[in-house]
C-alpha cells in the first residue's frame, strides 16, 4: 500500500477525554474513530490489526476441531425466558422491541442461540462431541463504557460452545481450549497469565480467566512464579485445595487489626444504605489485606468525620487524592489495589483521602464493593480475599505476585445450566434421552488490539508485535517528489517486498521526513526503511527496527534477504 491510496488519520493532540494509552494510541494512530459511547468505528489501519488477530484466533479454533458457524446479532426473547436469562441478564441486555411488539435483545453471548440450535441438530451421542465458534459482533450496555475498544459497548468477541456426553469429555475439550487460547494469547505477542476465576452470571463451576498483564487492567490476579499457580485476587483465597488454604480464624487475625469493619457496620455508622451511598471500593492492599473506602460528597465525609465509631483505632488523617496516587504510584484516575500501604477513604468532591479501616468480618474477609466512584473504575461486585504479594503459593510452591490485569479470554464449563433448562438432549448408546453438556469460551478480539498496546507502546507511539502490526515494513522515501534516483529506489523496493509477500506501505506524502517519522513511530510498523539521496550515493538504505534507538545502513539486497 502507498499512503497516496491508504491515507494515515494520525492525530498530533492526544483526544482529552482518553485515559489509558492504548486508547489514546488508537485514536492518535488513525486506527478506530468514537461514534457513540462505547462504539467505534474500525479506520483501515485498525481493521487490519484487528483482521490479524481475528485470523490468530481461527486458526488455533481450527486447529483443535473447531467448526464456524455466524449466527444473529439481535436474538428472540423467548429464548432468554427458557434459559431464565431474560430476568437475571439485568440492564446490560440491550433490549428492544419489533413492530409487532415482539421483544429481542442484541446479544451478549449467544449460549441461548447455539443450545436452541443444537437440540434441533444434534440428536445422538454418535455425532458428539461438537465445538462450534463464531467471531461475531457483542453488544453489551456496560454501565461504564470506556477506554475505547477495551471496555465497549459493541465489540468483537470470538465465541465457542462445546457440547458433551459427559463430564469426562467436557475436561478434554476444556483442556485442548486451555491451550489454544495460550497459543492465541502468545503467538499474538502478549505477556498473559491463566488464572482460576468466577464465573460470574454466565454459571457453572471451573473457569479460567486469560489476563494480559497492564497497569491499566480492572482486575488483580495473584500468581506464583514458580508454579502454576495463578487465581483472580477475588478467587485466590477461595479455591486453593484444602488443606493448603488458612483457617478462616488464621486469616482474621492476620488482618484483623483493630479498627476492622464490616460494610455493614461502616453503612450502619454513616446510616445509609450500602448500595446506595458508601460508594465503596474495597480492594485488597498489596501490604495486608488493607482496603480502600470511596465516599463521595462533603455530605457523606462529614458523616465519617463527626462520626464515633468506638472500633476505630486511628484519629482521621487526611490526605489528597494526589497524595494517595503518588504514594500508590499511579494516576489519581486510577487508585486501585496494588500498592496501597494504608486504607484509604476517598472523598472525591473534595478531592480528601483519609485513614479508615474497614475489612473483615466473621466469615473471613468477604466484603463487597458496590461503587468506585466518579473517576475510579467502574462499578462491580466483587469478593474480596485476604491475599497479599509475597503469601505463600497456595500449592507451596514460591511466593505470590500481585499484579494487574486486562482479560482477554475466559473459558468455562458450564455443564448443564443450558442444556437442562433449554431441554437439549441425545441418546446414548442404550437409548437413553442424556442431557447435554456444555462449555463456552470467549476472546475480545477487539479488546486484544487495546492489550496490546497497553503491553507494547513508547512515547512516540504503539510498537505493534510483528503477528499483529497492520504492516510489517514502512518505506519512508526522502524528496519521492523531487528526486527520481529516491523514487526509482522506493519503488524498486516496494515492489521487490510485495513480491515476497512482505505487507508493507510505502509513505509517498509529500511532507517532512520530521512528520513522516513521527507518524510511522506513531503507528508502529516494526522495520522502517528510509531511503535517501546520501545514503543511496553510498549505495544504501537505512534500517531500523521499531522501538530500537540504532539505525543501521544496508546495501537494499541485504534488507530485502532479511525482511523478504
Ligand atoms: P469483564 O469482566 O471485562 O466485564 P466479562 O467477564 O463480562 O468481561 P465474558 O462474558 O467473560 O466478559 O466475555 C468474554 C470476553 O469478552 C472477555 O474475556 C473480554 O475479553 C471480552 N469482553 C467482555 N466485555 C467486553 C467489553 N465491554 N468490551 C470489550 N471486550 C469485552
Ligand atoms: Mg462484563
Ligand atoms: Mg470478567
Ligand atoms: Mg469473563
């Protein structure tokens, strides 16, 4: 491609309104352009690293027998009310409504629409087990849409559903999809941990979660290095085998320090509702167990600072949320659980921090946040476990790493959650009517792109892994329109790399070299060649492989060899 009939949209001014630096790069890069909250539009550059790894991801479902199929976007009612879904979805569901008055909602996942297809298809035990996928647009009414593409509301989602005789061969299938996801998440250049998870609304028992690890990500997930031993921080408490686990009573008085709380008794004190007011945020602290505490609002500051509450072991102390971040080493934006050396409340109107302890209770330390608060991470529930960086592995072997992550895939089996209420059935070999059963397994291929950039950007721009990067080669010609030695040259080598079948784009503008560098640094074509009128007298071209300082000087026969 030349940039004369692939125009580049590179953006000198970072959009304010973008947090994290892959949506920034992404806008900046000419690769996706906002059209509403939480939907974009895919600009050519973006398609095509998004088309990369859509194709990564065929190829592995592929590979372990996967067979594509594509099906609706907007599905009936009808089926959600079998499977109990329509209720419980809540408002992420976007519903809406034909001119009849028929009810449909644009999917979120389609375990509904494969399970209707599957009792209608699939009627013996002979035809089993079966791995269906499709890579197939999701649109989900996130309550808080952002970071571009990676918390959408429309987006790209690489969907599989098996279907089983048994548990035994669920396992089976479980484990071949374990490892395609890991061969995904590698060959698309990403540093990435599996981790036991929750399963969350979707249902059913054992789940993993494909977390790319970033500073930016939502989650926190413990790991050891030195085993294999990795859960979602909500989790890791939660399932290590008995026995290796702490007591409940050892884990409270780990952290129980005087002044430990529960949610309850913090609303009770303030005298409002939990959901409602405390805006709470608790996140294990890296350094014990601590949590953090969102309050928003003079009003409700107030509240904890007139309030007495006997348990409270520390006067107030008061701080900026600057302060706060600085200390925890990150943006204001995004006070989050690893770091913190104490509890913190936030008041955000007010932009004050203050000391408060708040944790346990009797069961161990199960405490639920219910809002992050204006500028924090969007609201979730989620459990909180008494894991800190540097515990014991649960398996015993090494210690645990705290770290955030962004997740890009989770898988699940789901056993008969669908099957049983959706009445999806076989025979088997005596004849007998077997109730399915299921596992599902999902990839934001969209969100992938964000990951990583998160994983892999400088100060001039995104430095795209080679599987991924929407060109592999840039040619960047000095005075194309003036000197015709330059032009010859360029286009000689064009030519030669596309013979090869090497992508690469050929930056024929007519603007300063200045300009032209600073956009393909931008994008992050991984090898650019400049060609130019000194370096051709000596017979040469110069090369530089993206993200390295050094530049080195080839006879274009020596680059063609390397890069063909
Ligand atoms: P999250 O915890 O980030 O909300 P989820 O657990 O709700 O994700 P799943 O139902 O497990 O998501 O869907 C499978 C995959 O789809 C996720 O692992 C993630 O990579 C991707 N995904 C989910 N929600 C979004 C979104 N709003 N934008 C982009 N990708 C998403
Ligand atoms: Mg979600
Ligand atoms: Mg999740
Ligand atoms: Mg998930």
């Amino acid at each position: 491609m030349r940039t004369s009939q692939f125009p580049l949209h590179t953006l000198k001014e970072s959009p304010a309104d973008a947090e994290v630096v892959s949506h920034r790069y992404m806008l900046r890069a000419g690769l996706i352009r906002r059209l509403a909250a939480g939907i974009y539009t895919w600009l050519p550059l973006g398609l095509r690293v998004l088309r990369k790894v859509e194709q990564i991801v065929r190829e592995e479902m592929d590979r372990i027998g996967g067979l594509e199929v594509l099906m609706p976007a907007v599905q009936p009612a009808e089926l959600w009310q079998e499977s109990g879904r329509w209720e419980q979805y809540g408002p992420e569901l976007l519903r809406v409504r034909d001119r009849h008055q028929r009810d449909f909602c644009f999917g979120p996942t389609h375990e509904e629409v494969i399970t209707d297809l599957v009792r209608r298809e699939i009627s013996s035990y002979r035809q089993l087990p079966l791995l269906y996928y499709q890579i197939q647009t999701k649109f989900r009414d996130e309550i808080r849409p952002r970071f571009g593409v990676m918390r959408a509301r429309e987006f790209l989602m690489k969907d599989a559903y098996s279907f089983h005789l048994d548990q035994a061969s669920l396992e089976e299938t479980y484990a071949r999809m374990h490892e395609a996801y890991s061969a995904v998440f590698r060959r698309c250049g990403l540093e990435f941990r599996a981790v036991r998870a929750d399963s969350g609304a979707i249902g059913g028992a054992v789940s993993h979660e494909f977390m790319v690890l970033a500073d930016s990500g939502e989650d926190a997930i413990a790991f050891s290095d030195e085993s294999d031993y990795a859960a979602n921080v909500e989790l890791a408490e939660a399932l290590p085998p008995e026995g290796a686990r702490p007591a409940p009573a050892q884990a409270m008085e780990r952290v129980a320090t005087p002044g430990a709380h529960t949610i309850e008794a913090v609303s009770t004190f303030l005298g409002v509702e939990p959901a409602r007011c405390l805006k709470t945020l608790l996140v294990a602290g890296a350094e014990g167990g601590l949590v953090a505490l969102v309050v928003r609002g003079d009003h409700e500051l107030n509240a904890v600072k007139a309030a007495k509450l006997p348990e409270v072991a520390s006067p107030l102390r008061f701080a900026t949320a600057e302060e706060i971040a600085a200390a925890v080493g990150c943006g204001p934006g995004s006070l989050g659980p690893v770091g913190l050396q104490m509890p913190v409340i936030v008041d955000h109107a007010a932009a004050h921090v203050a000391d408060f302890v708040c944790g346990a209770n009797e069961e161990g330390f199960h405490l639920r946040g219910v809002n992050w608060g204006r500028d924090l991470p969007e609201p979730r529930t989620a459990d909180i476990r008494n894991v800190v960086e540097g515990d014991p592995s649960p398996d015993g072997r090494g210690r645990l790493r705290i770290r955030r992550g962004i997740e890009v895939g989770h898988i699940f089996q789901l056993g008969d959650k669908y099957s049983a209420a959706m009445g999806a059935t076989v025979l088997d070999e005596a004849g007998r009517s077997v109730v399915l059963t299921m596992g599902c397994y999902g990839i934001g291929v969209s969100r992938v792109v964000a990951a990583a950039i998160e994983q892999n950007h400088d100060e001039h721009g995104i430095v795209w892994p080679e599987p991924i990067a929407p060109f592999r080669v840039a040619i960047a010609p000095i005075q194309y329109h003036r000197s015709a030695a330059v032009r010859e040259a360029a286009d000689a080598l064009y030519a030669r790399l596309c013979a090869a079948g090497v992508e690469v784009l050929l930056d024929d503008r007519d603007v300063r070299p200045g300009v032209m560098f600073a956009d393909l640094d931008l994008i992050g074509i991984p090898h650019r060649v400049v060609v130019g009128e000194r370096g051709l007298g000596r017979g040469v071209v110069e090369y530089k492989r993206r993200g390295e300082a050094e530049a080195e000087a080839l006879p274009p026969q020596a680059l063609l060899e390397r890069l063909g």
